[in-house]
C-alpha cells in the first residue's frame, strides 16, 4: 500500500486522452463552443446525452476541417499526453 501511494506503482483504469479530447482541451472556447452551443439550441437537446453528443460532433466536424499546423499540434500533445 505504501508503494502505490508513494507513486510506485502504476494506477490501473486511468487512460490517456484521445486526439479529440486534446483539440477539444486547448481549442474549445475559442473554435468549438459558439457552433456547439448554437447547434444543441437549433436541434433542442434537453438531456446531458444529448449535448454531450452534440458537443462531441461538432468537436469531431471542426477537427476535420482544421489547419494542418493545428493538427500537427495536437498530435504532438497527443503523443506527449500518451508518454506520461
């Protein structure tokens, strides 16, 4: 007990990130949040589901639909986020 509390031990069940989850981090407030708020109010999601689906659509459409230089920035923190 006293190894894994130190940090000796790797915890299980924790995962790194995907490379969505990363861009949504860093470029939510700035690219995703306006068209995702506008989206979920035209389609009238009521249920957390329903948002957070809307959400992630919209973050995966944006994603798409990126500047390369971007993309290539979130694969690099991407690859960081899977090294620790």
């Amino acid at each position: 007990m006293e190894v894994t509390l130190s940090g000796g031990d790797e915890l299980k069940g924790t995962r790194a990130p995907q490379e969505l989850e990363v861009y949504s981090q860093f470029h939510y407030g700035a690219c995703i949040k306006v068209d995702a708020d506008s989206a979920i109010a035209a389609e009238g999601a009521a249920s957390c589901g329903e948002k957070l689906s809307k959400r992630k659509e919209v973050t995966r459409m944006k994603y798409a639909a990126e500047e390369d230089t971007i993309r290539a920035e979130v694969k690099q923190k991407h690859k960081e986020a899977l090294a620790l």
